[in-house]
C-alpha cells in the first residue's frame, strides 16, 4: 500500500515540531510505502537544509509557494481562455457570496465546480499563470465584486487589489501541478497536512479518480485546523480590506471543500502535551474559559445568555473569551457579542486573541480557569478542548459533531443551542470542586492515551487499511447531498 504525504512549510525541510511529527510518523509506519508531496514556503526553507527521507519514502514531490510565476506570461486564446473564464468566474463567485446566507450550500458547489474546472485547465496547459496574470482574470473578479449581493468589503476593490488577489490566487494554487493528469499513479491514499492549497493534489484526486483523503488538522494550532497554511493565502496587515476579504474567503472555501471530500479529519500535527500545573488559583477558581474562533456556529451568544444566569446564581464567576481565530474571526460578530456581554453581565466578561503581545497561551488560558466550556452548534473536531484536556481541566460541551467522541466521558456534555442546560452544567461543576478535580484528572488520561504521537503511529496505521476498504466498497449518497458532499468522519490520531 502506497500512501502520499502531503506537507506545507515543514516536513522535510525544516526541524520544527511539524516536520519531527511526520518525520515520527512516517518511521513508525516502517510497512507502509510512502511519497512526500511537499510546498515550500521561500526560497531560504527550499535551499535550506532537510531530513534525511527514511527508506519507506519511495519519492519526493516538491513545488513552491513563492517566487515569481513558472513559466511564460504570454495569454492564450481561444478556446482554453474562455474556458478559464468560466471556471475563474464560478470561484470568483463564491468567493464573494456573503458567508452564512441562504445560497451558501450553492456557492460551495460553485467553488467546487470552478476549482476542478481550473486544475483541468493546469494539467493540460503547466499551470494557471497565463491567465491569473492577465487582464481577463483582472475583469472576471471585478465582475464577481460588484455583483448584486457582493460583501460591502469586496465591493470596494479597485484594480491594485485585484491585481494582489490575483497573484497570491496564482501562487496558492501551484500545488495543483503536484498531481499527474491521469491522477497520482500507484498511491492507494492520499494524507494532507493540513486543508489549505497543500491539500489540493489529494482532493483532486478524491474528486477527479475516487482515490481516499485522509485530513490531519494541526491541533497544536488552535483556529487552524480549519485552513491552515495561512501565510500565502491570507493578505498581509498592510493590504486593504478586498485583498484581506477575498483571500481570507479563498482560504475558508478550500478549507471547507477539502473537509467534505475527506473520507475522514483527524486532529494532529502538534498536540499540545504540557506538564501537570497547578490547580487554578484562588481568584480564577471561579472562572469558565471558551476557546475558539469567533463565529455564529460556535453560539457565543447562546453562552452568554448562559453565563448571565451563571452569574445570577454565583456573582463571584467570570467568563474569560480567548479568540483563535486570527483573520478568519467574524469582526462582527465578535462586536456584537462583547455588547451583549457589556449588556447582560457588565465587568463580568474578558476577550482575549490568542497570539497578540501579553496574551495569554491557550494552554496558559485554561490552566487560570476552573472549567472549560465549548457551546458550538456545529462543531468538527474540537481542537481547543486537547489542549483543555491535557491541562486536566473538567469541560462542559455541547454535545454536537466530534466533541464526544475526544472527550469521552471527562466532560459534561448538553444538548446545542440550550443556554439553561449550559449553565446548569457549568454551575454543577463550579460549585462541585471534587467533581471538577475527576473530570480533570480523567480528561488529562484521556488526553494522554489517545492524542500522544506513539498512539497516534498505531492508529494511522490501522485506519489506513480501512479507508482502502472503504473506498472499494460502494457506499450510497445521503439523500438531498445531490453535490456528493458527505460529512467526513473524525478521529483522533496526533
């Protein structure tokens, strides 16, 4: 059995944890043959100094996410020109549909449509550049931006922030020349690391000739897990607000196709394991911690309902908000929460950004607090809750997608979309600090028997067999999925 591996910016060119987890993996996986697909994110890491590939590596396939476009810019015509424009303005289009509206399902299969219509274009023409780096591509996306229903953001883009889109659309998409024409010949499964454009060859070859998709989001990175691979995709600070937009848009599209292709998600990567801490101090014993990215589907406003009633009954507890989500957080969403918190529990409430000066660490966040809460209504794979978990905290989640599958029975889990189940939980174990101390205790073990690296070896090991079954035997399409769009199957295997 031949398995593709497919990396971004770490294994096998530098020595961070990334990279020393594949490298772990792919030598604890010593029967299985493997070839390493791997995006490079500068020219320094491509020249720099690599690991050396253990004997099951049979191949390496590398293609570069920097530097100026392969090729020739010459534009082609005809025929190929106009068929980019087609495919270019279904992506365009859903990449300017407002997130979360009506015809969201429609604009996913849109953006699935034009991306398998622009890999065909990459394959018989060597890439995409001749026509990103054309005025064609220029007025395809200006079209798509001041269509009716167009975000006001994208609706403000003048010709130098298309032209930026453009560009860092054309880099983002060269994985797409990793895999074959005829599909990736002899490999039987294709393992991403990660769902931004490093997984493009392996969904592709999902879509486009049936071969399974494993996804393995890095839980050492809360927030991106979803779409990771953040430093082509999303804009740098200093661009404006249509080039943030557009490339922000690009990167959730493909983080979401690439789930939905996925035969199965598992949390990996990095998997924080930190030493025992002490138990919570004093003063922030009474203290709940939410993690995550700021968004409707994680219910901050169902939670802060909750937490009003929490501290109707115990005015001492407080609400510590830590948002992960970097670029991709809901700006507004995120405004209209903290005045509801202003609102229903004034003083009562913190909101943090993971990664800013003098915030603190996740992991450092849920070691100051009592209990760790997740009030999601759709939820993959909670990533924020291993990191919850190693630090033995007791967690209160609804219980919705994975989140019982990783917690197990070391949490208290309610139903979604219920504020009074919520805050009944987090009270039962506020005022229960011997409970709250087992939950703990549990979660830690838990953390530690299922999301360690040795665990995570074996378990590959035995999933890979099955996702081959799986996709050699027929399996129906849900009624009302006409797009063949399933729900991939999580796992927990770091």
């Amino acid at each position: 059995m031949r398995v593709a591996l497919l990396t971004e910016g770490g294994y096998p060119y530098v020595h961070g944890e990334s990279a020393a987890w594949c490298d772990r993996l792919l030598r604890g996986l010593s029967r299985y043959d493997f070839e390493v697909w791997a995006l490079s994110r500068s020219g320094r890491q491509a020249a720099g100094p690599r690991r050396a590939l253990p004997p099951n590596v049979s191949r390496l396939r590398t293609a570069a996410l920097w530097g100026p476009p392969p090729g020739g810019l010459g534009g082609a015509r005809g025929r190929p020109a106009r068929r980019f424009a087609e495919c270019f303005a279904e992506l365009a289009a859903a990449l300017c549909s407002r997130p979360g509206h009506a015809g969201a399902h429609g604009q996913a299969d849109r953006f699935s449509t034009g991306l398998l219509g622009l890999a065909a274009l990459a394959a018989a023409h060597r890439g995409l550049t001749r026509w990103l780096y054309s005025e064609q591509a220029v007025r395809v996306l200006e079209a798509a931006c001041r269509a009716p229903g167009a975000p006001r953001a994208v609706r403000a883009a003048r010709v130098p922030d298309l032209l930026a889109v453009t560009e860092r659309l054309e880099r983002a998409l060269r994985p797409l020349g990793l895999l074959p024409p005829g599909g990736p010949p002899g490999v039987h499964l294709c393992h991403t690391v990660g769902a931004g454009p490093v997984a493009l060859p392996g969904l592709l070859a999902a879509r486009l000739h049936g071969v399974p998709l494993l996804l393995t989001e890095d839980a050492g990175r809360p927030g991106a897990g979803s779409a990771p691979g953040a430093a082509y995709a999303v804009a740098p600070s200093a661009a404006r607000a249509p080039v943030r937009a557009l490339l922000a848009a690009f990167q959730d599209r493909l983080a979401h196709e690439t789930r939905a292709a996925a035969a199965l998600v598992a949390p990996g990567g990095r998997a924080p394991a930190p030493a025992p801490g002490p138990g919570p101090a004093p003063e922030d014993a009474a203290t709940l911690v939410w993690a995550g990215r700021i968004e409707p589907a994680k219910d901050l406003v169902g939670l802060l309902h909750a937490f009003r009633a929490v501290r109707d009954a115990e005015p001492a507890a407080s609400l510590r908000v830590v948002d992960t989500g970097g670029a991709r957080t809901d700006a507004g969403y995120l405004a209209r929460c903290r005045a509801l918190a202003q609102r229903l529990v004034p003083g009562g409430v913190s909101f943090t950004s993971a990664g800013t000066p003098g915030a603190p660490t996740l992991a450092d966040a849920y070691a100051a607090g009592a209990v760790a809460v997740l009030s999601s209504v759709v939820e993959g794979v909670p990533v924020p809750l291993i990191a919850a978990m190693h630090r033995g905290r007791a967690t209160v989640a609804t219980d919705v997608g994975a989140v019982g599958e990783v917690v197990g029975a070391a949490a208290v889990l309610v139903p979604p979309l219920d504020p009074a189940a919520l805050a009944a939980g987090c009270l039962a174990l506020l005022r229960d600090p011997e409970r709250r101390a087992s939950l703990g205790a549990a979660a830690r073990a838990r953390a530690r028997e299922l999301f360690t690296t040795d665990h995570g070896a074996a378990a590959y090991g035995a999933i890979y067999p099955e996702l081959l079954a799986m996709a050699s035997t027929p399996r129906p399409v849900p009624q009302g999925d006409t797009a063949g769009h399933g729900t991939p199957r999580s796992v927990h295997c770091t």
